[in-house]
C-alpha cells in the first residue's frame, strides 16, 4: 500500500500509531528531541519511510523482550528510537538513539533506505536523480523543471526588486516619496528613463518576462 498521497499530519499520526516504540518520540518535546519537529521529508519518500520502521519496529520488539527477561531490567528504555528524520544532500537521512552494541543489521537497513531515496524524486516517489545546485534535491524531471521554473522566477523578481531600488535611490534620489508633490515616477515612459538605466534594467526586463510568459504559457496547456 502507498502512503504517498497522504497528508504528513495523516502519516506521522499512522507511524505513532502502528510502529509506537521507534516513534515514541515523534512530536515530542522539540526541546529534548528533533523528532519534535517532525517528519522532515516530503511524501516522496513515504514509502521508504514505512518498509524501513516495519524492520525497525520488529527489531525494537525483540530488545522489548529481552528487556521483560532481563532480571537486572531497571526500567530504562533502551530501545531504539528515531532522533530525527530529515532530507539531507538530496537523501534520506536518519537518526537513532540507543544503538545496540550489534550495530550492523540497523546500519545495513538505514543505508538501504538512504541509497533508496537518492534515486527517488522526494515530491512523487518517481525515479529521480539527486540535481546539484543551491540546495542539493533529489527530484524525477517533471519536478526538476518546475524547481527550476520557481527558482528563476525568484531570482527574476529579486532583481526586479533591485532594480527598483536603484531607480529609487541612484536615479530619482531628488523625489521625495513621501510628499505628496512628487512627480508620479511610476508613470514614467521607458523613454524617460535615462539611456544607463535603460541599459541595465532591459536585460532584467526580458528575464522576468520570459518567466511569467513560460508560466503561462504551461498554465495554458494544462
Ligand atoms: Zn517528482
């Protein structure tokens, strides 16, 4: 079963609910836990998530019964549990508390899941590839491209807003804003801006408005 398309509120309250030793700490105290913060991940790797605590958990409920047998039990929870599950480098990564001294069989399954999710698009759970960039993201092409369209999109209007704080400062810094004298300066033509500032806002210019056009244009075609 997939549990892609739930809701990470739906999902984490599932793991509490069926893997209740692992996830003893999910939503807990997120001044003594990262796991108060909760899933870290998006639904991409759900899946991942969830074969990897069903071999977890039954590993969690053998150490429950040797920790029942043992006559020196003194009531600490030994039992392995989560610290913190995240995407770091475009990967699953996670955390556990109480290792036990037989370290190999759980670092074996934590490894699997973590090569697992580096070839899994974190949106959708599709074959993806880890793209570099600012951040690093495993992503399948569908929501690569969309990334990229998003990250041009900010960076256009970034510098948009630059630009517009330079026109403020650098080349109408006799207007004063704030009266209410001023001569209107967004209805300034393009013609009356000065040939420098032509210069350095047309490139600006073609770049935001080739991504609102792309957007859309995709719009459209959906
Ligand atoms: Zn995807």
């Amino acid at each position: 079963m997939s549990h892609i398309n739930l809701s990470k509120e739906d999902f984490e309250k599932l793991l509490v609910k069926q893997f209740q030793i692992i996830y003893r700490d999910l939503n807990g105290d997120p001044r003594k836990t990262c796991m108060g913060r909760g899933l870290e991940i998006n639904n991409g790797w759900f899946n991942i998530l969830y074969d990897l605590s069903v071999k977890l958990e039954a590993i969690a409920d053998e150490q429950s019964l040797h920790l029942k047998n043992n006559p020196e039990y003194d009531g600490a929870d030994t039992r392995i549990v989560f610290a913190q599950i995240k995407e770091k480098f475009g990967a699953l990564r996670v955390y556990i508390n109480n290792w036990p001294e037989d370290r190999k069989q759980i670092e074996d399954l934590v490894r699997m899941a973590e090569q697992q999710s580096s070839i899994m698009c974190e949106i959708c759970g599709e074959p993806g590839k880890t793209r570099s960039g600012v951040w690093m993201l495993t992503l399948c092409d569908k929501h690569h491209e969309e990334n990229q369209r998003r990250i041009a999109m900010e960076q256009a209007r970034y510098a948009w807003n630059y630009d517009l704080f330079t026109i403020r400062h650098k080349f109408l810094s006799r207007v004063d804003f704030e009266s209410d004298h001023v001569e209107p300066w967004d209805q300034m033509k393009w013609e009356d801006l000065p040939v420098e500032l032509q210069d350095l806002l047309a490139p600006r210019l073609k770049a935001v408005i080739n991504a609102l056009l792309i957007d859309s244009f995709k719009k459209e075609r959906k």
